[in-house]
C-alpha cells in the first residue's frame, strides 16, 4: 500500500470512528493517564481479592509480635545445590534497648521463614461464594511471623489490613459517586434541561452547599450517627452524608452540558425533525455528554476517598473493626507511636497512589472527553 | 456599583439563613435534646434535680415547644444578645469558649490564603509563560502531588519529620510561656513564629490547586488577541505580560477565594486537630465526640458564617477590579 | 521578484522578499508562507487578496514577528525603510531581529502600525479606551500623562469617534464594534507611523459600518500620507481600496500587479476564478456564480508542483503535477506564477 493510501485509510477510520474510539485514541496517547489507569485497575482487582491476596485475615493477631517492624523480604535462599528462587524472611528476635529500656524486633538471623505461593491458611470466602484456604503469599510454616509491611499494636499484619482496607475505602468512593451521580443528574439535569426558575433555585443550593465548609459540616452529621450501628450501616451513612455535599459539582457539570447542548445545531436539527423530548435526551443528549461525566465522576472518586479517610481519621467516620485506609491512619494520630513504629504510615502511601493514580485517569478522561478540541 | 454591592449582600441572607438550619439541625441531631443531657449529667454528679430547674431550663430554651419556634428562640438568643447557649462539657456560656478559637481560625485561614497567593501567583505565571518548559513540569508535578496527599497526613509526615529528625514538637500555636499569656506584640511574634507550619501543611493542596488555575487562565488569556495588540504596540514582553493578560487572568484568580476559603476553613479543622492548634477544629472535634451540642453548632454554624463573609469580601475585590462586572447591573 | 517599476525608490517603505514562515507541529509543519515577495509604498494600498488559510494574514503578522507559536519565520527578508525627518533612510530587515528586541519595538506602533479583525477581543477587556491609547504615545513619543491625554482625544476625533473626550474615559465593552475598530484604528495611527497594516480589518463588522471604516482609512491615509497594507478576501475591498494587489494561494504569491491590471487582465488561472465566483450587478440574473472547483488542500499535505494545479481548469498535463512554476514577470511590476507564462516572460 502506498503511503497515500494508507493516510486515507487512516483518514476513513477517524472519520467513521464512534465517539468512544475517538477518545479511547485520544486517551491512549496520554501515557501518565495510561500508566495510572493500569493502576487503577490493579487496585480495585486488589479490592476484589482481598481474601486470597492478603496472606492473612485483618483481624488475626499475633500477641507477640506488637509493634513488629517490617521485614525484609529475600527472594534467593542459598542451599547445598547453590541458589534457587524461594523468598524468605528472617525471623524475630527480641532485644531490650538499653537507655529506653524498652523491647525492640530485630532480625534474628539464625531463624529462616520461607515463603510460598498458594498456601493454605485461614479459610475465606473469595468473591462471595468461593470457600478457599488458599492464600496467594504466605509463610510456609503458617504459625510463623510474616510482617512485610510490619505490624500493628496488636500485632496484626499492615499488608494485610491494608489490602482489606482498600476494599472498603476504593469502594465507599464508588458507592459515594453513584449517590452522588444520581442526585447529580436529577437536579443537574433539571436544571439544565429545564432552566428558569427551577435552575435558579438548584443554582442557589449548589452555591449555598458549596459555600459551607465541607469538613465541619461532615464532622457533624458523621458524629450524629449512632454509635451503635452495625458497621455496614455506618458505611453506608458515611457513603451518604459524603454524597450528600459531593453531588454538587457533578451537578454543575451536568448542568452545565445541558445547557450547551440545548442550543447545538443537532439537538435543534432533532426537534425540527419532530423528534420527542425524552428520545432527544436519551438518544442524542446523553450520548454526547456522557464522556464528561464519566470524566466529572473519575474525579470526584479520589474527593470521597480523602473525605472517607480524613472522617475516620479523626474518629467520626468508619470504626473498628470496619477496615478501612482512615481506620488505619487513625493508629497513626498519636505522634510518638509513629515516631517509634513508622511502618503504620504505610497506608497514607495507599492513599497517595490511589488518589493521584485516579486523578491522572481523570485528567486524561476529561482531556479525552472532547475529540475536536484542542 | 452600589446596586450591585447592595444585591450581593441580598443574596447572603437566605445563605446565612439556610447555614443556621444546618447548625440547628446538627445540634438537634443526636437523639434526646440538651435537656436529657443535662439531666443525665446532673444525676451523674449525685445532684437531685429538682422539678422547676426542669422547668425553668426548658422555658428558657423553649424545649416545651415546636421544632421552629425552639429554632426562632435559638437564632434570635444569637442575634438579640450574643447568647449561643451553654456548654455542658465545659459549663459555659459558648460564646465564652469559641470567639478566641474563631478568630485564630481566620488567622491561620487568612494567613494561608496569603500564602498560598504569594506562591500560586508567581509561579502560575512562570508556569504558563514558559509552558512545557522543565520549570512547568516541575510545579505542575509538585502540584499533583500536593492534591494527592491528604491534609493531616502531611501534617503527620511533618510533625513525624521533626519529632525523629530535629527532636522538636512542631504541634501549638505558642510557646508554652504564651499559651495563657495576654495578646502582647510578643506573643503575636510567638505565633507568627509558630503559624507557619500549620500555613504550609493548610496550604499546599490550595497552592496546587492554584497554580493549576492561574496557569489555565493565563494560557488562555495569553492566546487572546489583545495580547497581540499590545505587542503589536512596541511594549516590552514583561510590561505586556504584567498589564494585560496576568490582569485579566487575575480576577478568575480573585473569584477563587469564594472556593478557597471554604476549603481552607474546612480544611484547618483536621490540620488543627492532629498539630493540637488551639483553633476551632479541635475543640468542634470535642464537642462532637462528647455531644457538646450547642458548642458544636455553633461552630458550625460561625464557620460557616466567616466563609460567607469571605466569599462575599472577594466578590466586592472581584467587582472592584474588575469593570466588567461593576457596570453589569 | 517584481521588477521595479515606476513608482520612485524614495517612496519604498517595505520590500519583503522569498519569506518562509512554518508552524512545526506534531503532525507535520505547516509550510503556511512558502517564499512571499511584495513591496509596498508610501501613499500607495497593497491589498493582500486570497481564501482564508492561504497564508496572508501570517505574512501581514510576521512583519512585526507576531505570528503565534509555534510559527516562526525560517527564511526570507523584511526589509523596512526609515524615512527620517531630515531626509535620510535607514533601512532594517525586520526578520533577522529577535521578535522581542528592543529595535524591533521601537518600530512596532511608532513606525508601523497595525489594525487586527476582531475588535471585540483585540482591545483589552479590563483597561478603559484613554489608558490603551496613552500607554502608545507614552511609549514611544515619551509625553507625559496629560500631553498623552490631549492627543488621544485628539486622534479619537480625527477617527470620528463622537465625544471623544468622554469616550477616552470609557471601557471598551461600552463600544459598539464600530467604534472600537476606530479606537484599533486611532492607537496604530497615534504616533503617525509611516506604514499602516490593517489585518481584515472589517470582517467583524456588519457592511454599512465596513464601509465607513474603508472610507475612514482612505481619509486617513491621504492625510497622513501612510503606505497601507490590506490583507482581506473581499475582493469588493480590494477594487476600492487598492493600488496594487496580491494574490496569495497557499502561502504563495500567484499574482502580483497593479489592480486595473489585476481586475481587467488577470493572468493566473486562479485569480480568474477567483474574480469569476464574485457578483456582478452587470450579469444577467440567471446565470450562476462560478465557485472554485475542489478545497483549499489540507495544509499538511501540499500538492507536488503547482498548488494549485489539483483545482485549475488549464493544467499542461504531465508538467503542472511536476514544477512549481516560479515568477514570471508581466512587465510594469506584475508578475505571476503560472507555465503559461514561461515564454511570456522569455519573450
């Protein structure tokens, strides 16, 4: 094929292409975007298989090993047959620190522990209906200690509750957007697609919830929640109370399409062509905002997930034993804890991926979201 | 330009009136009413309580009587004579316990709202100027940054650097000899020596976002035609720069305090809580843990009334500077 | 080139010669001025005539060098001719100085001034009309506030701007688009620069306003004694205003001549058709407006041999596809790019 034709080949295929492939090229070339949407992906596939990823269950506890820090993970073990690939850690061993006159882990290097894919453990149950034992990583010997990301006051392991975490954090920001969504595209589309007198008083809502500082504001109603709900409960009081000052900029966003398009050349085209209100909106209004919101709600994720961590942070949101990242941060408040057992930071480097890694996905999205634009 | 100052301050009223709703529904929130409280606290103590005290405390806060008329009683008690209610943790007037820790709050607010200009400003300007440039990258990646790391986690990072490293506390707003002190220039130094921690933690994810502003505005305002004019004019790029675009970008840049502000207010209540700031986040905190419902709304519902002044303090600057929206009316 | 004509050397403001300017993107570079000459004089019009995209606004905007990024000018000379008070002429060529140089700002609106389209945007949105005039003449003619006032006012009403002392103070959003093409007009003209470049200066503006600003600047210009330049695709405009005209296809000249010469002769294939697709009051009703066959071709992929060759409806099979035919001179200064006029030229 000669260059010629292949351009106008490649011509034709951008000019048939849907307005999905359309972004999908545009997205693709975004390589951060790219990279972070494989992140993406990989943490909500960590979500989905807490059970058999996590070497442990959150709430199994090793008295003796509090405060354990990390250890460090060797892949090669030396044998008579020279090295082969079989990752192991050291063992504790407990030494008094003399001037603090405190215990203090350190690597007791005559105890090897290795390591195994697939081994049995405690039994769980695998997206809700598959009954294992098996654990992707874990110690061979399963009484004995593996803290890689090290282990918390009552000597539960990090890595674990972390894992388990992110089930519930990277999920109350789904379930909190899908509120958010909906309420977003009720009042949103109201107002845009009615405009009047109905869009000036949602616009004054908005304005008014978007003037109230959110934090407080979440501190209140978090901290009016019973305390004696059952934990699911919570979740979901958190998930709405979160949602119930999320939806607004969804709204605007919404809000904001609705309008532009009302006066586009098609949607006019549509209704001299007699075509009814609804199909209109559900057939060519929709459709061509559709990527923006996608792109809107991609971006209010990482927002519910800081609100959900910094709420159970400072003790309102989600509680033990619910296990979620600002449960876990919340082990980190105290000050001198963490300048002795740093390892309980580990979780805010959870968040910080998660967070940028969706806000780059976002960004992408958005960028994506209009293929003609510049 | 008076209209439009007189309809902008019509408009803060039905705000202000739907933030008292929201307090007042926070402090009728948790079941059983102050009250309740009172009295559980009072037989607690051992104290007999006697039938009129009853009486007498539920007149005065009309708990005898339908929901908006103990609403009406509550906002005109604020409004008549200052009187937010008591605190029954600490046993005070609430007016007494917040207006100190409010007026810190819109220290360090302000004071990192400042910040964060000085530093967005400038380097949002760099940023779009020299667009792509290894300068721009730089910022625009702190910048993520900056968005991604929640506030009191940084603020841990902070206070853990500085516990392990300098061996110091960087928690407080004062020294210890100024915590109880009198206001006195010294102790304004005190705090000002103290403040900004708290300002760069506050401010990071602010200055992020900022900068991300400033530079989209100003890319567009640079693409604007008149820029052209006024090169086309004979002026020098940094003249040109300074007088025409940077200053058209910079009333979007103003409008923002109206988002700002609230953030930064909202966000000082985690930041104070994990530096122990003796501003309102840590003792709403309290409140709101021990039920201490009448100091808990009422900071909600003072913050809530600061962000408005704020927000509306930079719509009048955002007319002011610019004509546009003066002459509009 | 052209060949010099009549007009005397002393009357020469601007000879532009083979300008190249590219815009590198990351699909390609676009070629958008491909080897430009043309000259212009003082009290004479050039109007730069063509289809939008075929580069003449580029080349009236990289005079000054304020072409947008990422174009840039890879080739060619601008050269302009001081005519000073005493009778002396220095001459500079504008494209070997750094766009912010000092010297080439103290010809942007002292020496040269320039006219944009939209006069909406092109004023700044925020400072009143008096402050983005004064800031012209304090610049360059180094007077102070209230001098600078006094002539602003001054130009304002030779612009015909009515009450031009209150209209000084005003913000340009309380104009009329008209009356802010005047206010464009009055600042390029405020320090009487000896050449004037008006970049489709009434393409905005609803016709009867366009006319005025027309006549406006035909005023101005026997007044001031100025050398215009034109660029517009009216060509109504252009056999009102011009003296000399140039016809640009795709960053090229394909013809340059003297505009009676341009509307009653016109050699190059495409300024035929281009004068054919225009109504004229004196056809009959019925007969239809020609319009030029094809598009202007993507700018990324230009045409072997002559650009216009793929639209043309006198191509020479087997040597249009081939050669870009170069200049040809017509005698008197015009010239033309076209191989029909090979032995023309020779002869």
């Amino acid at each position: 094929m000669t260059a010629r034709a292949m351009e106008s080949d490649r011509q034709e295929a951008i000019n048939v292409a849907t307005q999905w492939q359309l972004m999908w090229w545009r997205f693709r070339k975004h390589r951060l975007a790219m990279t972070s949407l494989v992140i993406v992906i990989l943490i909500y596939l960590v979500a989905l298989l807490a059970e058999f990823l996590a070497p442990f269950t959150p709430d199994e506890f090793q008295a003796d090993y509090t405060y354990a820090p990390p250890q460090r993970l060797h892949l090669f073990l030396e044998t008579e047959n020279g090295l082969r690939f079989q990752p192991w850690v050291y063992g504790y061993k407990v030494e008094i620190e003399e001037e603090a006159l405190r215990r203090v882990f350190v690597p007791d290097e005559e105890v090897i522990h290795e390591i195994g894919f697939f081994v049995s453990g405690v039994p769980v149950t695998l997206l809700g209906f598959l009954e294992t034992d098996r654990h992707l990583v874990g110690p061979k010997d399963p009484e004995a200690p593996m803290f890689l990301f090290g282990a918390d006051k009552l000597g539960r392991d990090m890595l674990t509750r972390m894992i388990y975490g992110t089930r519930i954090s990277m999920s109350i920001g789904l379930v909190g957007v899908a509120l958010s969504l909906i309420l977003g595209i009720l009042l949103g589309g109201l107002s845009g697609f009615l405009g009047g007198q109905v869009d000036n008083i949602i616009q004054r809502v908005i304005e008014f919830i978007r003037s109230v500082p959110t934090i407080p504001l979440w501190m209140g109603l978090a901290a009016a929640l019973p305390t004696d709900w059952p934990p699911l409960r919570i979740y979901f009081g958190i998930t709405v109370i979160l949602s119930f000052i999320g939806w607004t900029e969804l709204a605007r966003v919404i809000r904001g399409r609705f309008l532009a398009l009302r006066t586009e050349d098609f949607v006019i085209a549509a209704h001299l062509d007699g075509v009814g209100q609804m199909r209109i909106i559900l057939h060519h209004m929709v459709p061509s905002f559709l990527s923006h919101i996608i792109a809107a709600l991609t971006l209010a994720i990482p927002n519910m997930i800081l609100a959900e961590t910094s709420l159970s942070f400072l003790g309102l949101g989600l509680r033990p034993p619910i296990v979620s990242w600002g449960v876990l941060l919340q082990e980190a408040q105290n000050i001198r804890t963490v300048a002795t057992a740093p390892w309980l930071f580990s979780t805010g480097g959870a968040v910080f991926i998660a967070i940028l890694a969706l806000n780059f996905v976002g960004d992408g999205l958005r960028d994506a979201a209009d293929p003609y634009a510049r | 330009m008076l209209r439009y100052v007189l309809r902008r301050f019509l408009l803060m009223i039905p705000t202000l009136f739907g933030i008292s709703i929201i307090a007042f529904i926070i402090i009728q929130l948790p079941p059983g009413d102050y009250l309740t409280t009172v009295i559980a606290q009072l037989s607690a103590a051992g104290d007999l309580v006697e039938e009129d005290v009853i009486a007498g405390l539920k007149a005065q806060y009309g708990l005898d009587r339908p929901m908006h008329v103990q609403y009406l009683k509550w906002i005109s008690n604020i409004l008549l004579r200052g009187d937010f209610g008591t605190s029954f943790e600490w046993d005070v007037a609430v007016g007494d316990l917040i207006w100190s820790r409010l007026g810190l709050t819109v220290t360090l607010s302000v004071a990192t709202l400042l910040f964060t200009w000085a530093v967005a400003f400038p380097v949002g300007i760099y940023a779009a100027v020299r667009q792509y440039s290894w300068g721009d990258y730089f910022f625009t990646g702190i910048g993520f940054v900056g968005l991604a790391i929640p506030n009191f986690l940084l603020a841990l990072v902070l206070m853990y650097v500085a516990f392990k490293y300098f061996n110091q506390s960087v928690g407080g707003l004062f020294s210890p000899d100024f915590v109880e002190a009198p206001w006195t220039w010294a102790r304004v130094q005190d705090m000002l020596g103290h403040l900004w921690v708290p300002m760069i933690i506050l401010g990071t994810a602010g200055t992020a976002g900022l900068i991300r502003i400033m530079r989209a505005n100003l890319l567009d305002e640079l693409r604007k035609p008149y820029v052209k004019t006024a090169r086309a004019k004979g002026l020098s790029e940094l003249r040109l720069l300074l007088k025409y675009p940077v200053r058209v970008a910079l009333n979007p840049f103003v409008s923002t305090i109206g988002l700002t502000l609230p953030i930064l207010i909202s966000g000082s209540a985690i930041v104070s809580v994990v530096l122990s700031l003796p501003t309102s986040g840590p003792l709403l905190l309290r409140a709101l843990i021990a039920q201490d419902m009448y100091l808990a709304g009422s900071f909600i519902l003072m913050l809530g009334v600061i962000t408005v002044l704020g927000t509306l303090l930079s719509d009048l600057l955002l007319a002011w500077l610019d004509p546009r929206i003066r002459f509009d009316d | 080139m052209p060949v010099e004509r009549q007009l005397s050397a002393e009357d020469l403001l601007l000879e532009v010669r083979d300008l190249h300017v590219h815009f590198p993107l990351d699909e390609g570079t676009v070629k958008a001025v491909a080897g430009v000459d043309f000259d212009v004089y003082r009290n004479r019009t050039l109007c730069v005539v063509g289809e939008s995209g075929c580069g003449k606004s580029v080349s009236a905007q990289s005079i000054l060098q304020l072409v947008d990024r990422p174009g840039r000018i890879v080739q060619g000379q601008i050269r302009f001719h001081r005519h000073d008070a005493d009778g002396s002429v220095t001459v500079t060529d504008l494209a070997a100085l750094r766009s912010s140089s000092r010297a080439l700002r103290a010809i942007r609106g002292r020496h040269i001034g320039m006219v944009f389209q939209e006069p909406n945007t092109s004023l700044s949105p925020i400072h009143t009309v008096g402050n983005q005039i004064s800031e012209v003449i304090r610049l360059h003619l180094g007077e102070d506030e209230e001098a600078a006032r006094r002539r602003g006012i001054e130009m304002l009403e030779r612009v015909g701007i009515a009450r031009p002392a209150q209209n000084y103070d005003a913000y340009t959003f309380e104009l009329s688009g008209g009356m802010r093409q005047r206010v464009m007009i009055a600042m390029a003209l405020v320090c009487s620069p000896a050449l004037l470049i008006a970049d489709e200066p009434t393409t905005a503006l609803d016709v009867t306003t366009q006319a005025q600003i027309m006549s406006l600047l035909q005023e101005l210009q026997a007044d001031f004694g100025m050398g215009v330049m034109l660029i517009t695709h009216d060509l109504g405009v252009v056999a009102e205003m011009a003296d000399d005209v140039v016809v640009m296809y795709l960053g090229q000249v394909a013809e340059y001549g003297d505009v009676d010469r341009i509307f009653h002769a016109p050699a190059h294939p495409y300024t035929k058709a281009l004068l054919r697709s225009i109504p004229n009051l004196d056809f009959d009703q019925d007969i239809r407006l020609d319009s030029i066959r094809g598009m202007v071709p993507d700018p990324f992929h230009r045409p072997a041999g002559c650009p216009f060759g793929p639209r043309c409806d006198e191509v020479i099979e087997g040597r249009c596809e081939a050669e870009n035919p170069p200049a040809f001179s017509l005698g008197e200064g015009g010239s033309v790019r076209c191989l029909h006029y090979e032995e023309v030229a020779l002869s």
